[in-house]
C-alpha cells in the first residue's frame, strides 16, 4: 500500500513557524500547491507534446521515402528514349 504525503500541513506549518499569521500562512500554503500543480501541469503538457510531434515524425518518414522513390522512378521512366 502506498503512503500518502500531503505537503500543504508541511508548509503550513513552516510558514507558522517562520511568524506568519495562520490565515495568511494558509493563503501562502495554498497558492504554493497552486505553483506547483501548474508547473507539474506544464511539464506533462510538453511531453504530451513532444509525443504527438514524435509519432507525426515516424509516420511522415516513411512517406517521405515512398515519395522520393516515386519521383526517382517517375524521372527514370521520363529519361528512357522512346523509338
């Protein structure tokens, strides 16, 4: 079973300590988490991101390579001397 920690009684608790009143060191504690879930919120939108960009670039590669095959083979086919 995984133990959950919650981090806003700890930092509640230090802004306390460090002579904040407790509705302010609530307030403080709170737009911290809030921080912190936009910043984590941040990084998982790049990777998303980064994934889409990456799997469009593994399916465009192929295609690339059929089209360049198919233009070599259409300009060899132009080349051959017709009689």
């Amino acid at each position: 079973m995984t133990k959950r920690i919650s981090i806003l009684p700890a930092v509640l608790w230090c802004m306390v300590a460090g002579g904040a009143a407790l509705h302010t060191a609530q307030q403080r504690a709170l737009q911290i988490l809030d921080q912190t879930v936009q910043a984590q919120a941040a990084i998982m939108a790049f990777g998303d991101a980064f994934l889409v960009v990456g799997l469009a670039y593994m399916v465009a590669m192929p295609l690339l390579i059929l089209f360049k095959t198919r233009a070599i083979a259409k300009k060899q086919v132009d080349t051959i001397p017709m009689e």
